[in-house]
C-alpha cells in the first residue's frame, strides 16, 4: 500500500476561494512532492483525488466509477481500507 501526506491551503480571491493541496509520497519516511494543484469550487478530498489522478500516482482501478458515476473510492477511508493507499492529510 502507497502513502501519500498532503497539506491544503485556503486563499481568498475576489470573488471566490482558491484551494490548493501539496501531495507527498512518502517513501522510506521521507516525503517527496509528487504534485502541487489548486482549483475553485471543490472540495478538499476532490481535489487531492484530482491531483493523484493527474500525477498517475495509483493504479487505473483506484479511480473506476459506480454505475451512477460517482467514485468508487471517494474518501480516504475506502482507499484505505480497499489496501490502495493510505492518504493522510497533515
């Protein structure tokens, strides 16, 4: 099972609030950024599920879709608990 620690970070705009998440691997207890990405109008989880997808950090299963296209593991818990990664927010 992958580790991965990620930091997020509120910013108000004008109009509007940027979020920002930093994604770590952890490997041999040394965090290495895998991704920096910031979005609008999502939520904290979804927008670090967005980065591991855009950084190809887990296995093409780990983002199939139920048959009413919400995601299968949508919370750290599932993917925990499904033995894909273990996704801890610091």
């Amino acid at each position: 099972m992958k580790t991965f620690i990620y930091t997020y970070t509120e910013k108000v705009q004008r109009n509007y609030m940027l979020k920002t998440v930093e994604v770590f691997r952890v490997i041999k207890n040394k965090p290495m950024l895998l991704i920096r990405m910031s979005e609008t109008f999502v939520s904290e989880f979804q927008l670090v599920w967005m980065a591991l997808k855009e950084a190809k950090a887990l296995p093409r299963h780990a983002f199939e879709r139920h048959q009413n296209g919400h995601p299968k593991y949508g919370a750290a818990w599932l993917m925990k608990e499904a033995g894909i990664a273990d996704v801890i927010r610091i």
